[in-house]
C-alpha cells in the first residue's frame, strides 16, 4: 500500500502533504526532525491519510492535494480539526 498523508505543524500550525509506504516509520522521521522539509516544523499531528494500492495513483493523489483546488478541498474537508487547533 502508499499512503498518501497530510501532517499539521503544531509550531507553525501549516499543513504537509506526503507519500509513503510505512506511514507509521514515515511520521517518526518527520518528529524525530529526520525530514529536511519538515525538520524545524515540528511536532506534527496526522490530520489526514489516504491508502492507494497503486503507487502511481498515490503520487498523482498526492500531486492534487498540493495544488490549490486540493488545498481548498483538504481545508474544508478537515474544517473541523483544523479550527480546533489554530
């Protein structure tokens, strides 16, 4: 599987879009500041995920939800979760 995820910086309070195939040991990396996109960004939250059993469907996922019409659609999908942080 490829997971598709969306992470929320709790010191900048910004949204990161990735892909992977071990989201659990993917997720360490960005806490443990192993990530140089994300090294100074955290702690983080997963907000949001997605799972593709294609990789290439994945990566064009994870393409759309860094566009801005997936940046409007991942803002009001998790409305809720990101009023009750910010």
């Amino acid at each position: 599987m490829q997971y598709v995820y969306v992470l929320l910086s709790s010191k900048d309070n910004k949204l990161y879009t990735g892909c992977t195939t071990d989201l659990r040991a993917r997720f360490e990396q960005h806490q443990s500041g192993k990530v140089v996109s994300t090294k100074n960004r955290g702690p983080f939250e997963v907000v949001y995920y997605e799972a593709c059993t294609d990789k290439l469907d994945a990566y064009a996922r994870e393409k759309y939800l860094k566009s801005g019409m997936g940046k409007r659609y991942l803002k009001n999908r998790l409305k809720r979760a990101l009023v009750l942080t910010g």
